[in-house]
C-alpha cells in the first residue's frame, strides 16, 4: 500500500486531538444535550447467551430497546469496550495486515429510548462532526447514506429531506439497500433503516491505487466513520413490520476510525491509540522501529507488531473482564488471539515470554478511560505469563508438525492439515504460506478457506442461542413489583396483577395446577446475584388459608417478580393475597450471603488482591463461591481465610446496607467491589462489613456478623483454568458438619489410644500410619512365602522340562503371583536351565498373567514375543514384548492349563519354521 513506514513508526508526531481528547469530546458533547454518560459495560454481555462478546454499544442496553427493562434516563452516550473475534466475525486473520481490523476496539455512541428521532439524531451528528467547536471535519469530503427502500420496506424519504436540511448536497447523499442500510436485532423484535456517514480519505488511502474514483467504491479511500440506526419497526413471526409505538435510535462511531480521520492519517495503526503499544512491542521483540521505516509500509515485521498491539489489548481488557484462556467457549478465541500474538512474536525473533509485559504498556495508555485497568492488570499479566509458557511448548510441537507435513507433501500442503495447524497450535497463515512456497510446494488455500468456514459454521451453532424477543405482552404492560423484603417477610393485601400459566396470560390459577403469580408489591426475593429466590406462601384475605405455595421467585423482566406457584386453591386476577415469606429458609439463605462476602475478603487478604468472584450461588444450605486464582489454595491458608472471617463473625460487625449511591460514589469512594457477570444501574446498593468488606449487592443480609453463627469451609478445588472454587456452611449447616465430626471424633477413639495433646485428626493419620506400616509387612511376608512356595514346585526342574526339537522348554503355573514376581522366578528358571524358553502362568482374583523367557542365545530362532501371542489367545488375551521377555494379560483362567501345554507345539513350530 503506498504509505511510508515513516508515518507508521514516526512516533513522535503532534496530533490535533489525541485519542483520549476525542473520546472525552464525544461524551461531552451528548451530555451538553441531556445524555446519561454510562460507563462501558463489560466485555462479557451480562445475561445475553446469543452473545460471545459484547460487540456493539447497543448491547448494554438491549433490554431497554426490547422493552424488557426500564431505565430513569431516556437518552445516553457510551464509549463501549467491544470484541469482534469468533462466529460471524470471525476475522482474525486480516487484523494486523488491513488498516482498518481490529478484535478489541472502542464503540462511541449516542442512544434514545423513545425520547428524539431521526431528526435530531442527525442534526447532533452533524454538529459534532463539521462544527469548528467540536470536530470541525471538512463537509466537502463527507457523504451521507440512507435506506433506498428493498424487501417490502418504504424508502426512508424522511432521512434523505433532513440530511439536505442539514446542508448536505444531494449528490453527497447515497442510497443503499438492506444489506448496507437496514438494521435488525434478530429474526424478530426491533429493526429499522439506517444512516451512515462516510468521510473521503483522498487518493493516498486507496489500496487500488485509484487516483479518480468516486463514492461508492471499496478501494478504501471512503471510510464510514458513523452510522446512525433509526429502530422504528417490531418485526413479528410472520415477518411483518409493525410500527414501534417509541421509535428509538442507536449509533456507533468506531473511535479509531474518528482517531484516525481526526489526526489526518491512513491506518488506525498509525494513530496515537496504537503506537505507543507498538513502539512497546518492538522493544520487547528487539525489532528495530529506524531500520523499519526504511522498509514497506506493509512489511511482515510492521504487520507482526500491529498484530501484537491489536491482541494486546484484547487479551488485556478480555481477562481484566473475567475471561480466562480455556479450550471452549470465549476462552477458546482469547486463547486463539494470544497465541497468535505469541507466535508473531517468535517470527520477530523472541522465543521467551513478552506478551504479559504488553498488559502494563495497555494499562498505561487506557487507565484514565477504564482505571479498573489499574486493580486488575497484575493478574492479568500472570494470565497472559501463564499462557505463554504453557503455549512454548505446544508450538514447538506444531513448528515439528510443519515440518513433518511440508516433508511428506509431495505437490501441495494439505489446507485441512494446514488449518489444524493454525487452529491447534496457533500457526498463522501467512507463516506456513512462505514456508511452503519455500519448499516449491503449493498452500491449499481453498481447502484451508473451506475448513475455516467449516469452524466459523460450528462457532456459529454453538452460540445460536435464539435472540432475544421482546417481552411477553403480559409481562411488558405492568408496571414494577414494589419490593418490601428488606424491611419485612410479610406483605398483606398484595393484588394479584396477572397469572402466567404455560407462558400465556389466564384469569385464573385452579387447585393442583402450577403457573407464575405477579403481585403489585411483594416481600419475596427474586433470583439474581447468585442468590436464590425465596420460598413460602400465599395466604388468602382471611389472612389463615393457604392459597398457594410458592417454590421461587425470579425477575421475568427486571423490576416484575414473577412466583412461582402450585395453587392449593382456586386464584384469581385481582384477588387480594398476603404474601409470606419462610422464614427459616430466608434467614439460612442470609447467613450464606453475609458469609460469602466475608469469604471473598478473606480469600483476597491471604491469597492476594487478584482474586475476584468469577461466579456464585447462596442458597438456604450451603454457599458457593468461585474465584479467580492460579493455584491450588493449600490446607494452611484455607486453615488462616476461616480464622479471619470467623473473627469477623465473632466480633458481631454491624452489615451496614448504604440505599441508592450513584455507582462511581460507591467504586471511587467506598471503593466497593464490583462483581464480575453483574450489570449494574447507575444508582447502587452496597454492603459495608466495619473495614473489612464493602461490595456492591442487592441480596439479603444479616443485620450482623454475629447472626451467621460460624463458617465452616467444606472444599476447595479447580472449575477451570485459572479459576477455583470454595465450599462452605455456616448457621445450622455449621453444627451438622461439626455433629458428624464429633461421630468421626468417637469412631477414631474407638480405633485408637488417643494420647491428650493429639487432635482427632492426628491420632486417626497415626492410627491409619500404623496399620498401613503393618500391612506393608504381611504383605512382604505374603510375597516371600508365595515366593518360596513357587520356588519349591520348580525344585525338581529336570523333571519338568520338556526337549523341542534340542531345546529345553518348560512351560508352568504358579498361582498368586504379581507380575514382578513372575519376572524374578522367569530370571532363576533360565538361569538354571541355561539354553531353553520358560513359559510360566498365573492366575489372581480371576486374571490371567502370563511370561515368556528366552536365553539369549536362541532369541535368533525363538522369539518370546512369537511364543506369547498364541498363548494368550487361549486364554482371552495379548501381548508382546522383546525376543528375550515377553508379558501377556487374559481373562479365562479355566484355559490356562491348556494354553500352557499348548506352548511346546508353538516353539515347535517356531523352531521348525
């Protein structure tokens, strides 16, 4: 592409806007026009199964679109984290070698949930982008499109007048078809056409060389630097447009891209978002930046330092969120992109691990935009240090894999053998194409291209998931449950708003049968945060009869509790019911929730400040709680975590509950944690142990530590890599754990003499020591008399040997023998007989064993491994081994006599053969 290496390494230019300037900008300017600035979700979509990785702004506040959450703010603007790696944009390959590709990068947007439409969303637009205040980007190089109207959809004449209103010229707006400017969420739910806004590059950006050509073609001159989505449509099944009765918008500005206009450059790469991390790269490849820019713009090296930097921050932002390198899943492509950065690396020349150094380089220039970056990037430097050497190895193994292939190809690499290589062991594309070419063999590249997509289909299944729909009618019109559970167990008077049963809505809920029950206010928990939903009843009017018993609660759309119900009696909509929370589960399940918070603290103050919950579940009788650590946690530390949360416990602290703090309150200033999965509001609820423990949570909790009673941690083991889990008990879980100790306690002092300052434990190991030291002498003693037993059947060997053709066989059973005993008496047989073959067998608790030895001055005519396998066929087995011993398993130990008598006329025939 002509475009000097001098712009892609001169990393010393003054820009306009940095790229950090022209996010804060783009924020700025919709917070000046009413916009909620929401922070970026993570890159994990909270509660979304259809998503591999949040890839759009849109995605945090798809629920909202859908109508199945409402929000206190109806218009807002984003600078959203995204992935794009994996499924349908799978483009893996191209990032680092285009100017444009990129897995992570960051999405600016502007939102309205039913508040304005087309035609302020364009006017804002355009402001940003052409007024001198904000961006003041040339409007003769840019161009706008629209929707021409395709598949039964009308032309969105609308947009077209208001960008001309705008001052746009009519031939600077072009009209596109659907696959260019039509937006849909799914199959069904909201959709509609969109605007997008192209800036011209000029000729020097065409990688065509194109000198003259015009809007419209794709040599990379036009850039889209913004498209503006108008959600105006529901899509029904049967395909049908019907009108949203709020129209919404949803925009996306790639900042890279407005970076990359806005500093007058071509490639993303070249702008200040990326060179700092590959002036980084280079340093830790040895690749020198001066020698480089005397070289092409395009070069394997430049391209390798690119792939480095764009991986970087993937991996760096993806494990930060809670992904962890794995063989499925998210964490199959984290590891694919990792890989791929390593292995770009060792085509600079590094062998040793340097991609964990990359993460500070990441944390540096993005911590002022994402500071969790600054709590979370030691742990994510171990991840990524972990995962390199773990990957030399398997490299190593796929570069001898290459090797062997190119070897034994005679015209052409095999691209099905090629893609193993590149999706098993990381190899890239371009590597094993050279390597071919330097062997004059030719690269398959459309076996590897159908193989890919092969792997894009399968990634495409596996995380089909169905897209969302919009609400359930039923659920979408009522308004919020009022939640009553922190204050109290009972709610009396609870209108029954609606019945689902079998997901449609009814009038009525008769004995026996089970359905969802809507109250207008409630006491009962809904599940969420790992915290299961409570339990009880609803009692009628009488306020004495039990009219259903309701088995959980959860949030069908947030802000409705649905329960869940077997009716006892017939219910009705708009009955009046008293909702009754049970107690006894409430407060057991409360005990675990106080207690897994205390948990986490004390995991992180003896194992380090890297460990966050990767997952959760608080139930009534035990809790659960999942957490990112690289080893196993051994017995003493597990022994000081339960010491110090249950000092906590003891010292019965106040569980302080602070309602309805803004979010970066709670994060900046109570320094609350924030869980990994959650999505939180903007306004939140936290949980302030003394200074011990401070999270944000919306579950139940003790009113103090002392309520818990004691923890007892059960287990602890390994989920996944990188990720383990702790078991535990508290309250009454607690005095039945220690109850069935106290049973082990008697049986052990029933087992031994337990001296006073020996805790159970010790005494039953040395009990345990004891008859295991008493075993391993019968044993010995067994062995020796079986040993001896067998010795003395052979004592009259003469007797026992039988002449083949000249040679002295002896073929003989001896019961109750290991193997290495077989081994030792095979050993003194030969020794005394000195030229011969011994066949022994034996059977032991219904197995066959069997051993062949030959001297060795006959293996040229006899060979064990000949003799054995005939054998062992009598008696249902095989085996094999050298010319001098060979071994052989069975399981018919009635045959064995035979197959016994049956190894002289085996030798016989060896000998005559």
């Amino acid at each position: 592409m002509p475009v000097s290496l001098d712009s892609v390494f001169n990393l010393e230019l003054n820009f306009m806007l940095t790229g950090p300037e022209i996010r804060r900008k783009f924020l700025d300017f919709f917070a000046q026009k009413g916009h909620r600035e929401v922070h970026s979700s993570s890159l994990v979509p909270a509660n979304d199964p259809t998503l591999l990785f949040t890839n759009a702004g849109m995605n945090q506040f798809k629920d909202v679109f859908l109508g199945l959450e409402k929000r206190d703010y109806n218009r807002a603007t984003t600078s959203q984290k995204c992935v794009r790696a994996g499924g349908k944009h799978n483009d893996l390959e191209n990032v680092g070698f285009t100017n444009r590709h990129h897995t992570f990068f960051e999405m600016l947007g502007n939102f309205s949930f039913g508040d304005y439409f087309k035609k302020d969303a364009i006017a804002y637009a355009w402001e940003l982008i052409t007024s001198p205040d904000w961006f003041g980007l040339p409007k003769d190089k840019l161009y706008a499109t629209i929707f021409n109207g395709e598949g039964g959809v009308p032309r969105d004449a609308e947009a077209y007048e208001l960008w001309a209103a705008q001052g746009v010229p009519k031939d600077r707006i072009f009209e596109m078809g659907l696959k260019d400017n039509f937006w849909q969420m799914g199959d069904t739910g909201p959709c509609g056409p969109c605007s997008e806004i192209h800036y011209d590059m000029g000729a020097v950006a065409s990688e065509q060389g194109h000198t003259d050509c015009k809007f419209g073609c794709e040599c990379g001159r036009y850039m889209e630097i913004w498209n503006l989505v108008f959600m105006q449509f529901d899509r029904d099944s049967s395909g049908k447009l019907n009108p949203l009765p709020k129209p919404s918008i949803d925009t996306g500005a790639g900042l890279e891209r407005m970076a990359t206009v806005l500093q007058g450059k071509i490639s993303n790469y070249d702008t200040d978002l990326f060179t700092p991390l590959i002036k980084r790269a280079a340093e830790l490849t040895g690749v020198s930046l001066k020698k480089e820019s005397e070289k092409e713009a395009h070069s394997k090296s430049a391209a390798s330092l690119r792939v480095i930097a764009d991986h970087s921050r993937a991996a760096t932002f993806l494990i930060s969120d809670g992904v962890l390198p794995s063989n499925e899943g998210r964490g199959y492509v984290l590891r694919k992109i990792m890989r791929r950065a390593i292995t770009h690396g060792r085509l600079l020349g590094q062998t040793k691990p340097f991609l964990y150094q990359m993460v500070f380089a990441v944390r540096d220039l993005m911590q002022d935009a994402y500071p969790e970056l600054t709590e979370t990037c030691d742990r994510v430097s171990k991840t990524v240090q972990v995962e390199e050497s773990r990957f030399s190895h398997t490299l190593d193994v796929g570069l001898q894999r290459l090797e062997e292939l190119l070897k034994d190809s005679k015209e052409q690499l095999a691209g099905v053998e090629a893609f193993k290589l590149y999706d098993t062991f990381g190899m890239p594309l371009d590597f094993m194409q050279d390597a071919a070419r330097d062997q004059g063999i030719a690269f398959d590249q459309a076996g590897f291209d159908r193989a890919m997509e092969e792997q894009k289909s399968r990634a495409r299944a596996s995380w089909k998931g169905g897209a969302k729909q919009t609400a359930n009618p039923a659920y979408q019109q009522l308004p919020k449950s009022e939640f009553e559970g922190y204050r109290q167990t009972r709610s009396d008077s609870c209108a029954v708003l609606a019945i689902i049963k079998n997901g449609q809505g009814v009038q009525e809920l008769k004995a026996g049968e089970e359905g969802e029950i809507i109250l207008d206010h409630t006491p009962f928990y809904a599940e969420s945060g790992g915290q299961v939903g409570d339990r009880g009843w609803l009692y009628s009017d009488d306020h004495n009869t039990i009219v259903a018993d309701v088995k959980g609660c959860y949030y069908p759309i947030q802000g409705v509790r649905a329960h869940q119900v077997t009716a006892k009696q017939s219910i009705r909509v708009g009955d009046k019911v008293d909702a009754v929370v049970n107690t006894d589960i409430r407060e057991s399940t409360m005990r675990n929730h106080t207690a897994t918070h205390l948990l986490h603290a004390g995991l992180r103050e003896v194992l380090g400040k890297h460990v966050k919950q990767a997952g959760s579940l608080v139930s009534p009788n035990h809790l659960r709680f999942d957490f990112s650590h690289f080893t196993a946690v051994e017995d003493e530390e597990l022994q000081d975590i339960e010491d110090i949360i249950n000092k906590e416990v003891l010292h019965n602290q106040k569980v302080e509950v602070i309602e309805n703090v803004p979010i970066d309150v709670a994060v900046n200033e109570y320094h609350a944690m924030a869980l990994f999965g959650e999505k939180y509001g903007d306004r939140v609820r936290v949980i302030k142990i003394g200074d011990f423990s401070t999270e944000l949570c919306g579950g139940t909790h003790t009113l103090q530590t002392g309520e818990i009673g004691l923890i007892k941690i059960l287990k602890e083991g390994s989920v996944s890599s990188g990720v383990r889990r702790v078991e535990a008990v508290t309250g009454e879980g607690s005095l039945q754990h220690f109850r069935k100790d106290h049973q082990l306690e008697n049986v052990v002092a029933s087992l031994s003499t337990r001296e006073s300052d020996r805790s159970p434990a010790d005494a039953l190991k040395a009990e345990l020591e004891k008859r295991d030291a008493e075993i391993k002498r019968l044993t010995r003693e067994l062995d020796q008399a079986r040993m001896k037993s067998a010795s003395s059947s052979t004592a009259n060997i003469s007797d026992m040997i039988k002449e083949v053709q000249g040679i002295k066989v002896l073929a003989h059973r001896v019961d109750n023998l290991e193997r290495a005993q077989m081994r030792t008496l095979v050993d003194q047989l030969r020794d005394k007989i000195g030229s011969g073959v011994v066949v022994l067998g034996s059977t032991t608790n219904g197995n066959v064993s069997l051993i062949v030895g030959v001297t060795k001055d006959l293996t040229s005519r006899v060979q064990a491994g000949k003799v054995i396998a005939p054998v062992a066929q009598k008696v249902g087995g095989k085996g094999g081994g050298r010319p001098d011993l060979a071994e052989a398993g069975g399981k018919d130990p009635g045959a064995l006599d035979a197959a016994l008598n049956e190894a002289y006329g085996v030798v016989e025939g060896l000998l005559r053969s």
